[in-house]
C-alpha cells in the first residue's frame, strides 16, 4: 500500500464521493430530532423516529420528495466492530491514522508463458484512512463468499482450519448452512479461524462495498417541516444459531446517531408506491406483511391538503 500523510491534498470529500459512486444526489443530512416511536412494544422490538434535515446547507435549489418516495441512506459500521477487525488484522492506530492514497492488489493473468503475478491498483475505494474504509466504504456485516474463503485459505497455518476452509469454499451445501447457522461477519469469521494472518490488502478487495439501505419517507414536506425528512425505522436484533448476537447494520447506525450526527443520505423516486393524481379519489391503505409507517407521508400529505393546498410544497 502507498501511504502518505493525514493533511495529503487530492482526498475527496466522502460525500461527493459517494455521489459519484452511486450516481446519485447524496446529502448529508443532519439528524435533528430522534426518539422511540410511541407504537413500539415495550417486549418487543424498538422502533425509532428519526428526522433528518437539509436547513444547514443553505442549497440554492430547493429538495423535493413525495410519499411514497425512498430515502437510501448510506450505513456506517459499528466503531466497535471496526476496531476490533482492524486489531484482528494487526493494524495498529498508528497505521491507521495515515491516509492511503492508493491501495496496489496482486492480480494473477494467464499468459503465453504461464501464470502471472502482478501489483494493480484497486480502484473502488477514495484516498481516506484504514479505519474510514472499514467504518464507511466497506461492508464488514456480510458473509465472506465463497471466492473469499477459498482466497484467505492459504493464509491458514492450522491444517484443520485449511481443511475447514477448503470445503467452506468449495461445498455448496455446507457453505449455505454455515452462513444460515452462524450469519458471520468478516470479524466473526476472522475469530473462527485464529490461524489466519492475512494481509490487509489480500482482504480489503474481496468485502463488498457499502450499498445503500430504502427506508420509505414517513412524512411530507410542509409548511411546519419545509426541509426535513421523517424516517419510522424497525431497529433489527437477532440472535443466531449459535447464540452470538446480531444487529442489522442501516437500522443500528440510525439508532445510535445522535442528534447533530451526519447522515449521508439520497431520494429516490418510487412510481409505483404514490397517492392517486387526483387528491380527491379515497384509498384503502392495506400493509399486508409490512408496517404502516411508509403510509405515514400520506395521511400527513392529505392532512395538509385539508387545511389548504396553499400549505403543500
């Protein structure tokens, strides 16, 4: 890897990154109001209202959404979970704290000659630190694929972990009971296998990047919240067959930002999922598997129509 210092010029910001990534019109939208929504049960699993606002960037144009729309928001690891895997891979904090300005992979080409090794550089992550990799560009929550075990497993010393390791990568069968059984993450898997002692860029090339999670907007815009977003999100916790505890990574970031944290988020329309053009048809509104809350902007939209199309935006 070539590393160069913190303050190095070229290191783009994570939202305009983020906006070329996925082709999108990423905001960073600050959480401004947060609370547990009044239906969750007490036994049951918490649910959250959360409002994210766009007041403080001052945008020439104005946001424009309605319901039914989607909010894809961009998650963040856990610092917790990042910490750990990046002491699993033995990065200290002080090789963390260096901006990597470009990560270089072996990439294996078959040639007239026979097979190749060669160092390319990888070209999917920005110029940013290990731990911002880990914490926002990566996900770290998903299993390794079988590609990936097949890969790391000959960073394995114990032969039985090998072994184990072989068949993960090449029994199909055993590869979907495992992942069913035990969901692993990267770190999960990494403690499983205490033998393994991978470099980091053997690793970083194989997680899949970050993808953004829906979450239908749960609010309108109006004259009482001209620049804000309401999301009602079902915060997901489980326990897996093996007794380890798992949290649903979109749902877990939104639950533990605090109010004043940035949330990089984008609209995205959904033409199948809006209110009839004409504001005076009746609708039955039926969640058959899911919650009412997306249904939330659209009683609030009509609510405002009531009061006088003057108060719509």
């Amino acid at each position: 890897m070539e590393l160069v210092s913190a303050d190095a010029s070229g290191r783009p910001h994570f939202t305009a990154y983020l906006s070329k990534y996925l082709q999108e019109n990423v905001l960073p939208l600050k959480v401004t109001l947060k609370g547990v929504h009044p239906g969750s049960r007490d036994a049951g699993p918490c649910t959250i209202v959360i409002r994210l606002s766009w007041q403080h960037l001052g945008l020439n144009s104005p946001v424009s959404f309605e319901p039914g729309d989607l909010l894809g928001v961009m998650p963040e690891n856990s610092h917790d979970m990042v910490s750990k895997l990046l002491k699993r891979l033995h990065l200290d904090s002080n090789f963390t704290s260096f901006v990597v300005q470009r990560l270089m992979i072996q990439k294996k080409t078959l040639t007239m000659a026979g097979p190749r090794e060669e160092w390319v550089p990888y070209e999917n992550l920005p110029p940013a630190t290990i731990y911002e990799w880990f914490k926002k560009f990566l996900d770290i929550t998903t299993p390794p694929t079988q590609l990936l075990l097949s890969e790391v497993s000959t960073y394995a010393t114990n032969q039985t972990e090998k072994e184990n390791l072989n068949l993960l990568s090449q029994d199909v069968g055993v590869y979907e009971q495992w992942k069913h059984s035990n969901r692993p993450t990267i770190l999960s898997f990494l403690e499983a296998f205490p033998s393994l002692s991978i470099p980091p860029e053997a690793i970083i090339s194989k997680i899949p990047l970050m993808k953004p999670r829906y979450y239908s907007v749960s609010s309108c815009l109006s004259m009482s919240l001209p620049t804000s977003v309401d999301l009602i999100v079902g915060v997901v916790k489980f326990t897996t067959e093996d007794g380890s505890s798992r949290n649903g990574l979109c749902s877990m970031y939104l639950n533990e930002a605090a109010v004043g944290t940035i949330v990089n988020a984008f609209f995205r329309r959904e033409p199948g999922f809006h209110l009839p053009n004409d504001q005076s048809d009746p609708i039955i509104l039926v969640a058959p598997d899911t919650a009412i809350y997306p249904f939330r902007s659209f009683w609030m939209h009509r609510k405002e129509l009531m009061k006088g199309n003057f108060h719509i935006i």
